[in-house]
C-alpha cells in the first residue's frame, strides 16, 4: 500500500499467446489479436445492440479482448480482463471481485450497476443483481472468445442494472471435429485444477460440447482487522457448461458451485476461516435465429436461472454465534425481436421480454447456538418489456442509432430508458461519435426486503426508489495505417437516488437509503501499435474527477483520478511468447494508490498436442491494498501477494 500517488502515471505491459492446445480445439475462431489494426473497426461485435454491428457503428465506444489476447496476458478470472481496459477500476475484497466505471464506485453495491451478459443473455441474479466477475464467474476462461465491454448507459437495450457499462462474455462456439481436451493447472497457495473438454457430433448436423472443471486453493494467510486468518482466501469451485447448436438452435446449460473464505467482513471474529461465502450458479439458455427471403432476423429466446447462496459468518459477540444467511432465487424469461430492412435506409429491431422470478427466498438464522429464524420471506417478482432500435444511415458517412425501451418492474412505477448515438464515418480510417443515454435500476430484492430485530440488524426502507443515470460521451477513433490505432473519449455521468446503505447508530441497524447526486466528468486515451513480426502494444490512460452533491455516504472519493495500462503481445522465439503487464491505479477512499507487475511465458506450438503456459501475478510481491466497505469501519483490505500458476495442456 503507497503512502503518496505517484507522479507519473506507470505503465502495464503484458506479453503471450494463446496456447496450442486451445488454438487447436478451435481452429475456425478468427485470432482478433492477429487483426491489423486498420482492420478493427470492421470488427464484429454483438453486446452494443440486440443485432451484430461493426465496430465503427455501434452506439457506444466498445473494447474487445480476444481469447488469444486474455490467454497471452495470463487472465486467470474475467475481473482480470476487465483490469486491462480504459476507465475500468477492479477491486476484491478477497471473496468476490467489483468494478468502477469511469468515476463510479460504490463499496458494498454489489456489482449491481454493470450488467453482465453470456452470449447476449443476462448472467446477474435475480436476488442481490449481481454480476460475478472473479472466480465466481460460472464459466472457464478457456471457453470464451471473447469480452466486449460497453462503456455508458445501455438500459434501453437490456433494462435495469445496465448503469454505467454492459460485458459482454462471448463463449466460443462449438465445432464438429474439435479435439478433446485435457488440462491441468497447479500453483501457489496449493492451487490444482483440472478440466476435461470434448466435443461430439452427429451426421445431421448437431454439434454439442461438454466441458467440465474442479479445483481450489488452500489460500493465503490474510491480515485483516488486526488479526491474520490462515488460508483466509481458500476455495473450492466446480464448474460444468454443455453447449449445442443444431441449425439456427443454441444450447446453453452452465451449473456451478464455488467455497471461498471471506477473512475481511465487517463485525465477524478476526481471524477465523470457517467465515466463508457458498455461491451455487445455474444458467441455461434456448435461442433460435432465422432469416426470411427478405432478409429479415429473428430471434427467439427461452432463459432461466438459479441462485443460492449461504453465507456463514461468524459473528463477533458474547457468546460467539454462527450466523447464517441462506438465499434462494429462481427467474424464467422470454424473448423475441426481429430486425428489419424494409425501410429505406433504416434498421429497425423491435421486440418484448417477459422475466418472472417465483423465488426470491431470503432465509437468516444462527446455527450454533441454534435459534430462531431472524429472516423468512420470499418475494416474487416479475418485470415486463418492449423495446425497438432504429439505425437510420442518413449518408453513406453519417448514421443515427436510437434505441428506446419500456420496463414495467412489479412495485414500481414503469420505466423508460433511451439511447442515441451520432456516428460518423469520416474516412474508412475516423470515426467519430455523440452519445446519449439514460439508466436505471429499481431496489433489488435484497436491498428493498432484507430485514432483521434487533442490534446490529437490518430495516427495511419502503419509501426505497429506483436509481437514475444518464450520461453524455464524445468518442473518435482513428486508424491511420495497419500499424497503428489512436482512440479517445470524454464523458459525464450524472447518477441520482443512488441506493447506498446506512447505519443509524441510535438504533444500532443498517437500512438502505436513496441519497444524493453523483457528477463524475473525464477523459480516456488509448494508442495501439503493431510490429510486423508479431508484437503488439496497447497502452490506456484514463482520468476522471468525481463529486458528490447532497449525499450522505461518500462515493466520490472512492474514484481514482487515474488508471494506467499498458499490455504488449510478443513473440519470445523458440516456440514462446513472454509476458509483461504493468497496472498502475491512483488512490480509493482509504486504499493507496499502487501498481502491479504480471509477467507470462507460454508455448505457441503444440508438440504431440502438448502445450503449456505459466504466469506470475505481483510480481514484485507490492504490499498494496483495495477499498473496504466503510471508510471508518474498513477504509482497505490488504490484497493477494505474489503467486505463480501454470497450466499444462493435451489435445488428443
């Protein structure tokens, strides 16, 4: 942990390749990575809107990480990838991973203000809203192809919790003829892990894909709280995903179980590891697409989803209770849109959605000594939608994408949200974009019922309204030659009735509460250069300044005033790939600023099916820290030292 900023902003450098084993299970997945730079702007993306769209003509200033990118830089968890981009801050509190958009971070929110989606389908629980983004992602790594991360306001495509940014996970599809796959990794702390991946086919065309995973981690002795809890960040997850595809039909089913310690939680005994968070995960997913002979899509789509989570905490008091939190959530949608050209110069996409959640079960007791229930309720919940998009290309250079949606949340008042971008296409080399664009977010089930009697517990808040956003960014990109790409933003974002908890220390209770308005106003910059032997360098810096109007608990403060990456993808010869990242984020509430070091080596062939790689994370082993959840009850929690992790593959 620093005590002073740095005066100059440090740089992240990382280097390496995707392995052989991966590449050669997927032989048709284009390498972005590989992509001249000129290139990138016809890229595909599918998370900005309800249909695919270049990247010039999205409504919003999309980054895309491929997987050869994530594999090369050594990413063991999605929060890793997202570390990587302009404007995103990632912070852990050694059990779940969260991000801060462009100014925006508030501690304990859960991850509810940036919607993450698998494959175009929302992944956020319908209980807490939240989107697992570390270890607790329910999906390998090694199954994706890539991120896209949507900066900005993008309610009127996806509704509620698309506050400030959308990722998008894009799984790689599964192909007839890929090789099975064995994978083994082993690492610091006691880590192992092993993944089974194979794919089958029939003569009709079906292709269905089944991989599996199990693993964990003995963890690291974790200071917290004037105590060290041994092993504190242990863990133990298993992770099954079943994907097919026959003809316009797509399966997805993904069933996963994580343990974790939480050695750093508020009011518990410090220093005790039987402290841990229990996350179960269930998504699956039936979409079929088609096309008319007049070129109109169609798409349908079935989704459900499952969540429970016990939570056991072991509470600091006389005597010394185990306390348990047991959350159930089950949700089941529905989704059709079409899009169509038969207007002259016009896209048009228009569609509904129906989500209903029947449980939403929120259980809390202690278990040793027994007592009885402080917590029994459930509260279903159902949310209707429509919403329509039109991109109106007035020129051959100039195009205006308006996006508008209606949500009807049972509760709460219905809620509009809209979307307009100016894009304009100067050369085939410039871009530049407008962007417009509101959000919002109703109480989650959590936050308007969790209720408990009594010091220490919780009030509910019936008077709890949705929260608000909206937002305003001007982007230009440019890509003058095949070598190089520059690209920059300015932004700012205006949140009101943000819900944040309280504490009434009269009554000894927490309650949730809408405050204020949050202003946070900034800029990003990003260059990108390509070698023609192979190498790659990207390097973001981002800056932002942020205020709180009116508001009782503190947000602003806890928004760096920069970020700094810079990645690199590098050819080492003799068959590897070397890798180097620097990450450098300024200070966060009570947290320091710090920056990170992460370097990678890995194979680029694959011999008799053999491949490998390595990587280590802090390399310099930097004592550096993340924000807590209060600024005077845990202004920081200390982070993970170094650790070394390597993964050996075989295709058979």
């Amino acid at each position: 942990m620093s005590k002073k900023s740095p005066l100059v902003p440090c740089l992240s450098l990382s280097l390496g390749i995707a392995s052989g084993a991966a590449l050669a299970a997927n032989p048709s997945v284009p390498d972005l990575a590989s992509l001249p730079l000129d290139q990138l702007l016809d890229m595909e993306v599918t998370g900005a809107s309800k249909f695919s769209s270049t990247l010039a003509d999205t409504a919003a200033a999309v980054s895309v990480v491929s997987a050869a990118e994530i594999r090369a830089l050594g990413c063991r968890t999605l929060a890793d990838v997202l570390a990587t981009l302009k404007g995103v801050m990632v912070t852990t509190d050694r059990s779940y991973s969260y991000v801060g958009v462009r100014g925006f971070y508030a501690p304990g929110d859960y991850n509810t203000r940036v919607l993450l989606l698998i494959d175009g389908v929302r992944a956020n629980d319908a209980l807490y809203d939240q989107a697992y983004l570390g270890s607790e992602f329910p999906v390998d790594l090694a199954l994706v192809d890539r991120v896209e991360f949507i900066p900005g306001q993008a309610s009127a495509v996806y509704g509620a919790n698309a506050l400030f940014g959308v990722v998008n996970v894009v799984t790689r599809r599964p192909e007839a003829g890929a090789p099975a796959v064995a994978e083994a990794t082993v690492g610091s702390f006691g880590e192992r892990r092993l993944r089974l991946e194979d794919t089958l086919s029939t003569a009709g065309g079906a292709v269905v894909r089944l991989s599996a995973s199990s693993g964990g981690t003995r963890g690291e002795d974790v200071p917290a709280d004037g105590a060290v809890t041994p092993r504190g960040d242990f863990e133990q997850r298993t992770s099954v995903a079943l994907n097919a595809r026959y003809g316009g039909l797509a399966l997805s089913l993904v069933q996963s179980h994580r343990t974790r310690g939480n050695p750093a939680i508020v009011d518990t005994v410090a220093g005790d590891w039987r402290t841990r968070n229990i996350d179960n995960q269930g998504l699956y997913d039936l979409t079929w697409k088609g096309s008319n002979e007049a070129g109109e899509q169609s798409t349908l789509r079935l989704y459900g989803g499952s969540y429970h989570f016990v939570g056991r905490f072991v509470m600091d008091g006389a005597p010394v209770t185990i306390n348990e939190d047991t959350d159930t959530a089950h949700w089941v949608g529905a989704e059709a849109h079409v899009t169509t050209e038969r207007i002259d110069g016009h896209r048009l996409t228009a569609g509904a959605e129906l989500q209903s959640s029947p449980m939403l079960r929120s259980f809390n007791a202690d278990v040793a000594p027994a007592s009885e229930p402080y917590l029994d309720r459930n509260d279903p919940s159902r949310r209707v939608s429509v919403f329509a998009e039109d991109v109106w290309r007035a020129s051959s250079a100039v195009s205006l994408d308006a996006s508008l949606r209606l949500d009807a949340t049972r509760g709460y008042r219905a809620q509009a949200s809209g979307r307009m971008a100016l894009v304009w296409r100067a050369t085939d080399s410039l871009v530049a974009k407008a962007i417009y664009g509101t959000a919002y977010r109703p109480p989650n089930d959590y936050e308007a019922h969790y209720q408990i009697a009594g010091p220490g517990g919780y009030e509910a808040n019936a008077h709890l309204r949705p929260e608000a956003v909206r937002g305003a960014e001007l982007n230009v990109e440019w890509h003058p030659d095949a070598n190089d790409s520059l690209s920059g933003s300015i932004f700012e974002n205006r949140a009101e009735r943000l819900i944040v908890q309280a504490r009434d220390d009269d009554a000894d209770t927490y309650t949730f509460v809408n405050q204020g308005t949050v202003v946070a106003q900034g800029a990003e910059v990003q260059w990108q250069h390509a070698w023609a032997q192979g190498a790659r360098l990207r390097a973001n810096v981002s800056t932002s300044f942020a205020h709180d109007r009116a508001t009782g608990t503190p947000i602003a403060v806890y928004a760096p005033h920069y970020i700094a990456n810079l990645t690199a993808l590098l050819p080492a010869g003799a068959g590897l790939q070397a890798g180097l990242q620097w990450r450098a984020v300024a200070r966060r509430g009570g947290a320091g600023a710090y920056a990170l070091a992460n370097v990678s080596l890995s194979s680029t062939t694959a011999a008799a099916g053999w491949s490998w790689a390595a990587n280590v994370q802090n390399l310099f082993a930097r004592r550096y820290s993340d924000p807590g959840t209060d600024l005077e009850a845990q202004p920081s929690i200390r982070q993970a030292g170094r650790s070394i992790e390597m993964t050996v593959s075989k295709a058979f």
